[in-house]
C-alpha cells in the first residue's frame, strides 16, 4: 500500500488560511467524525437507549478500537483496551508493574518525561510507603541508570518538549537484563512513527489518542499489557468494568481476562465514535510512508528556520533515528514569538521555559505549508511582530 497524502488531507477539517502544526497536541477534526458521532447520539442512544450497550456493541467498543490501535503500535491482537485518561493508564501500568516485582522499590524515569507520569509516580510512592521511590535523571543517563535496584523504567518514548526520541530497543533490553520490567508512554509516538512493542518484547505501554489520532478534546486514553503478562498483572484500579463478571454484581473483585481487567469506567462512548472515524482514516495509511514524509517535512522545517532565523537554537535532535515528529527551537521570547505566528496563521505552540514546537503530521500537512510557515516566521523574527503587548499576555493554556 502507498499512502495517497492528497486523499488524507481531504479527510480533515482544516480552516482556510491556517496552517496547522499542532496536531501533536490536539489533532484537527475528522471530516467523518461529526456524523459518526451524530450517529450514535441520535440512532443508538436517541433510538437504542440502554439497549445500545448491546445492539450497537458499546459494551465491546473499547477492545474493538484497542485491536485497531495495536495496529498502529505493533501490538499483537487482544493486548490493547481504550477508555479513562492517560494518567490513569500510567498508574494502573506502574501499580501493576510494582507489584509484579516485588523485590525492588524504584521506579526509573528521566527528566524530559511528561509532568503527569511523574506526578503519578510520585502519587503512587507516597500511596505505598517510604521504601518506594521515583529516580529521575537525564534523558541521556537513562539506559547507564538502569540497574538491579530498578523495579520498572517509565518513558515516554518522544519528548514532549525537544521531540527527542529514546531507543525503545535498548532501553527495553537493558531494562529486562537487570530484572526490570518496562512502561513506554506512547502519547507523541503512536501516530506519528512506527512502533514495535511486540517486537521489541515491552512489558507496558500507553497513550493518548486525541493528538496524531485525532480522537477530539478529552479523547480516551489506551492501555497494552504483553500477552506474557495478561494472566498476571493485577490492576490497582479495580474497576467495575474490570471485572471477570461485570453483570453477577459479586461483592468481591476478580479480575476480568487477559487486557480486559484493565477496564475502569464506563466507555466514553462518544468520544470512541469520533476515534472511530479518525481510524478510519489510518486504514489508508502506510507507517513507514508516514515516517518517511515526517523526516523529510521536519527536515525541511529546520533547514529553511536555521537559514532565515539564526537567533532561533535548535532544540530537537537532527538525527533521525532520535527525532519523533515534531521539531522545536529555543529563544527567550518564545511565548510571545508563538501569539505573533498564530495571530498570522500558523498554529504551533509553547512550552515553557523557552520552547517553540511545531508538529508535522504529513496526513494534513505538505512541504508548501512547511514553505509558507518558515516564511511567516522569518518575517515575525526579522521586523520582531513577537514584541507587542499582546503577544506577551499569558493564557491559561499555553
């Protein structure tokens, strides 16, 4: 299969005039999506009730899209389940995880980890006692500071900030030499480059599926559990939907089969609907076209930006085998340069303290927008459109 990227953007909602590189933080609107879930608002719930938990398969939707998404994740079948948030996922994982190693009490993680893991972790130690401890280090450190105190490493496979890439190939092997077990959080991976979990023998991971998978704002988070482990690990959260029999209303907690005990609430039904519709689009698309016309993208991206920008630092790796799908540049007046090529059309976003990120989906986004948003942005930096009073004004979500 070769990707048609013509026929990939025409399956999107993309405003006149914008050009969008953020999809890495909340992808844009299936062009489906709309009537998908207008579908099941109206002819299942409208029409079906309580019965469409039955008629329409809601009560199996999320292992149904778990199956697609493994797909995308290099999972085997029947090792992924949708539903919750990612944070959740991240604490049922490291629970499980602990408690399948019960020998060791530090949980391994590095410094440019997404915030919410860690804080997790941290919430999780204090939960299980003082012998429990987060060990945080450099991402560049990571693979020398695993060693046989470690119970699980937790890393997010892409840096949220640079678009640094781990080697989940050897970070996963060391891990599993020193009798550690591994969590990969795959929110800025799945969707925008090929994974193997399978492959590379990963005990754990997660994601969210609202950025490259366009599932929408609030969109549910997934969890995989190798096959190895399905039998075996025990969920900390023991949800109602978790368990090995939802309907008997037993007083008592046993845990459902294989990836199934990983359930917690209640499917958010709608929101699976629009995460169908954006799945859809992926049946189109091959991975290792996606990667290829991601690196070429950000390629270009970072040559035109070092040539017109020069106060702009290069903040993602330029190697390929380290760079996800995104690529991020440094300058002390960053928040205010991202308002003043917003306010022009181009949407990226900022992370503190100083960082510029722009992702590159090729499903939506071509080698002329890449043209036209380095030109923009050279024009901001050269007659300094960032240093207006507006642009410096901080809002809530940055």
């Amino acid at each position: 299969m070769t990707t048609d990227f013509t026929a990939t953007r025409d399956a999107f909602v993309l405003p006149e005039g914008v050009i969008y590189l953020d999809g890495n933080s909340l992808g844009p609107l299936p062009k489906a999506a709309a009537a998908r879930v207008a579908q099941t608002v109206t002819a299942e719930w409208g029409q079906m009730l309580i019965t469409g938990w039955n008629k329409a398969g809601w009560m199996d939707q999320p292992a149904r899209v778990g199956d697609r998404i493994a797909r995308l994740i290099g999972a085997e079948p029947g090792t992924v389940v949708l539903g919750d948030t990612l944070s959740i996922k991240v604490y049922q994982a490291l629970a499980s995880a602990l408690e399948m190693n019960p020998g060791r009490k530090v949980i391994l993680s590095d410094s440019g980890n997404f915030p919410s893991d860690l804080y997790m972790a941290e919430g999780l130690c204090r939960t299980l006692g003082p012998d429990y401890s987060l060990r945080v280090v450099e991402p560049e450190a990571v693979l020398d500071a695993i060693d046989d105190t470690v119970a699980v490493t937790m890393i997010t496979e892409v840096d949220y900030r640079t678009g640094r890439r781990h080697d989940m190939t050897a970070i996963t092997a060391r891990a599993h030499e020193q009798g550690a077990l591994t969590i990969w959080d795959l929110a800025h991976s799945a969707g925008a480059l090929p994974v193997e979990l399978a492959k590379v023998g990963a005990d754990f991971a997660v994601g969210c599926t609202y950025k490259y998978l366009n599932s929408g704002p609030g969109g549910p988070a997934f969890i995989y559990v190798a096959p190895r482990h399905a039998e075996t690990a025990r969920p900390a959260l023991s949800g109602w939907l978790g368990h090995e029999s939802p309907f008997a209303f037993d007083l008592a907690y046993r845990p459902g089969r294989g990836i199934e005990r990983m359930r917690v609430g209640t499917p958010p039904v709608l929101q699976l609907a629009a995460l169908e519709a954006a799945l859809d689009v992926w049946d189109q698309v091959d991975l290792a076209d996606l990667r290829a016309a991601s690196l070429s993208l950000t390629d270009q991206f970072i040559a035109g930006v070092e040539a017109a920008c020069p106060e702009l630092t290069l903040a993602t790796p330029r190697d390929h085998d380290r760079r996800g799908s995104q690529v991020s540049f440094r300058h002390p007046q960053g928040y205010a340069i991202m308002q003043a090529m917003i306010a022009r059309g181009v949407i990226g976003d900022f992370r503190a303290p100083d960082i510029l990120r722009f992702g590159f989906t090729p499903l939506f986004i071509g080698a002329e927008d890449v043209a036209n948003a380095v030109e923009i942005l050279a024009e901001v930096m050269a007659k300094r459109l960032w240093d207006r009073p507006e642009y410096h004004a901080r809002a809530k979500v940055t």
